[in-house]
C-alpha cells in the first residue's frame, strides 16, 4: 500500500457555471458537525471510482489559509470575481466519510439532497476525499457492473417471468434507479434485495422512500404492493441457489418497515428453507418488534442488520419518531435475536462530529454490550448534516474524537467486533 501523500490537497469550488476548480493558496479541510478542522495525510485517499462530486449550492466554501495561520471563507472566484459555491464528496459504496465538506451558508441556503456530504479536494493526480474503504468485498464496485449486460440479463429474465410482481419491479430498480442490488440479482450473484412492506412504524427524517418534509425528495419511489410469498421465494430460492456468496435480504430503500410485514416474511423464510438450505437470508430492519423478529429466527432467518443514528434514546427518537417503540425495544429485540443464535449488524449511520463524540462513543458501547452484535456496518449518514444537528436539536458534548480515533477505541475494546458495510455470507458452502 502506497504513503499518503503529507501535503495538503487544494481547496476546490464552483463557480458560477458549475464548474469544479481547485484554490492552490488555501487547502481543503473537512467539518467535524460544524467545527473546522485540519486533516491529517492518511484520511484522505483518491477520490473512489463511482464516487460522485457536488456542488452545495448557496453555501460558500472554507479551506485554511497557511500565509495567515487562519481558516479563511472563500467568497468570490479568485480567477473572476463571480460567485462561488462549496463542493463536496458523496463516496462510493463500501467507504466511510472521516470529514464533511467545511462551509458557510450564503443567504437562505435549499435543504440539501438526501446524500452525504464528505469533504473534498485536489491533488496534482486527481481529486481526493476525506474517507476510507471499510469493506474489501467488490460487490458494488462500479467497474463490477457492465451497463449491457445489466441491461439484457435485466430484460430476459423479466420477459421469462411476467406474472412475478416483486421481480418486475426490481427490473425497474436495476434498469431504472440503476440499484447495485438489484443489478447484482440479475447478473446472479451476491446480494439480492426482496423488499415487501409498503409501511412503515418509524417517520426517519432521512427516509429516502417517502418524505413529509417540504423541500426534500425522497430519492427512491417505495413499493405500493405486498408481493405473495410466491413472489418473494420466486426471487430468493433461484439466488439461494445458484449465486456466488449469496445473500437475499428484506429491509431496502424502496420499502418501509419489513416487520410491518413479519407473517409473510415468516411464511416465506419456512418456505424458502424449504426449497434450499444455501446461502444467507438476512433482514435490514428497525428492530422494533422482538417478539415477530424471534418468530422469523425460528423460520430460518440467518441475520439482521438493525439500523441505529445513534444510541442515545433522545437523537434516536428524535431522527426515527418511531411509532409505539423505542431505543429500548431495539436493545432487548436485537439481543434476544443474538441469544436465539443469529448473527447481527449494526447499520451504524455515520455523521463525523457526531457519531465520534466521547457520549456517544459510551452509549454505543453499551449497546455492543447488550446486545453482543456481531458487525458495525460503517454508512454515512445521508442528510444535509446542518439541518439534521437541528432537527435533532444536538448538543455538543465534549471533543469529538475524529472517525479514526473511534475506530481504534471500538476495535481495543471489543478486539472480536468486525467492520464493514456490507451484510456477509454466513454459508461458506455458498
């Protein structure tokens, strides 16, 4: 592995064209949930194939002026004198964010898009971000995925199965929305997404299926049907299988709640066993209900992944707003699914200033102790990071540790707890 480079890369803009340029007098730095900060060589890497740059509109761009010693806010176009705009990183799959873009807002600043927001800049070779890859596995790399090849394996098994709801509308994820998952079950391999429950029992604020919130879109259209378990097993029992490594999970981001729909999922886990005992049946869900989650542990169901924003119950309520459950339900339904012998991820929502506060840090650490999960799962936080600290109405509690520096307590503390991002094979027959 090469060295990180020790000079600081270039504080990028936009000007007012749209145009990404790089500011050679003042470097880039990220935001740690509002505070500036510089960063050190080894959080930032080269800018990730499948990665994506953004231009934040209304907000202007802050690097670090090393003539003066200062942070400074950039605010006219050093080449022009037009307006500017800050710039930011969304990394691709299997990287987590160590910085956000550092900005200030310009004026009545727009919501941001549901996406994260990683800080970003410019090196002679290329760009770089202020990230770092917490998964090797290539499942949804972009050079994995042949855009033709999606595209016909798409349609031939669409046009064999017309009468299948379910893998219809996954046909429109893969062609359409361009879903890793759902472009992976067409190509027959890895991950295969089963999404069934068009409610919900939480309100998150960044749900990206269905928003109440004037001024943002969710980026995905959610499932308006309940598929039958004849449906479901017509997509999972043919990945179970035949795919390399294969995994078929309830819980996405074109659905709701899954245990809003735990009968058919019970019925369709009793029923995919069945037919196969290969590969990995896995639920992304809230963990909100214990009791049907110890039902779907008894049908079969291998792991869950149980999402978390954070671990101390006021941000947690205040981000989901769950319906008639709490952080406390999560706790005792995602330890008794460990003690009933399944294996389980936290879908740990990373927010750097955030998730890395020393409280934090300390509540989580309970929860690992309760309920002796398995996996952190390390995903950014998609959300516009100023107006989620309010919604939540955060209180800043101490320093925060920088991401790797919370990485290195987690993994000293409980030396046998994995990182990654993606839910694993638990069948190595598969």
């Amino acid at each position: 592995m090469s060295r990180p480079r020790s000079d600081p890369p270039c504080l990028l803009y936009a000007d007012a064209r749209g145009d990404i340029l790089d500011c050679p007098e003042l470097e880039a730095i990220g935001s740690a949930a509002g505070r500036w900060r510089q960063l050190p060589a080894e959080e930032w890497l080269p800018l990730p194939p499948g990665s994506e740059l953004f231009l934040l509109p209304e907000r202007l761009p802050v690097g670090y002026n090393p003539r003066t010693g200062q942070f400074q806010v950039l605010d006219r176009d050093p080449r022009g004198g037009g307006p500017v705009s800050a710039v930011a990183a969304f990394l691709a799959p299997a990287h987590t964010q160590l910085a956000s873009a550092a900005f200030v807002r310009a004026g009545e600043a727009p919501l941001l898009p549901l996406f994260a927001y990683a800080a970003a800049g410019w090196r002679e070779e290329g760009f770089v971000a202020a990230g770092l890859r917490v998964d090797p596995d290539p499942r949804q790399d972009i050079e994995r995925f042949d855009p033709e090849q999606v595209a016909r394996r798409t349609r031939e098994r669409l046009a064999r199965e017309p009468a299948n709801r379910l893998l219809q509308r996954l046909g429109r994820c893969s062609l359409t929305y361009g879903c890793p998952a759902a472009r992976n079950l067409f190509l027959g391999r890895w991950e295969a997404p089963l999404p069934t429950s068009p409610t919900c029992n939480a309100r998150c604020l960044g749900c990206i299926s269905l928003q109440e919130q004037s001024g943002l879109c969710a980026t995905q259209e959610r499932i308006d049907f309940v598929p039958t378990v004849e449906e479901v097993c017509g997509v999972a029992v043919p990945h179970l299988r035949r795919a390399p490594r294969a995994v078929a999970s309830f819980g996405q981001g074109c659905e709701g709640e899954p245990l809003m729909q735990w009968r058919l999922l019970e019925r369709s886990i009793r029923r995919a066993r069945q037919a196969t005992s290969r590969g990995t049946l896995n639920l992304n869900t809230n963990a909100s209900l214990g009791e049907p989650l110890r039902r779907l542990r008894d049908a079969g169901l291998d792991s869950i992944r149980a999402s978390l924003n954070s671990c101390r119950p006021e941000y947690y309520e205040r981000y989901y707003r769950p319906r008639g459950y709490g952080l406390q339900e999560v706790r005792r339904a995602v330890a008794g699914f460990k003690a009933a012998g399944g294996f389980v991820s936290l879908n740990y929502f990373v927010l750097p200033g955030f998730t890395d506060e020393p409280q934090e840090l300390e509540a989580l650490c309970g929860f690992l102790t309760e309920s002796r999960a398995d996996l952190i799962q390390l995903r950014n936080l998609n959300i516009d990071p100023e107006w989620y600290l309010g919604a939540i109405e955060h209180a800043p509690a101490g320093e925060p540790l920088g991401i790797l520096r919370w990485l290195a307590a987690l993994r000293e503390r409980f030396p046998t707890l994995a990182f990654g991002y993606y839910n694993p094979c638990l069948d190595p027959e598969a």
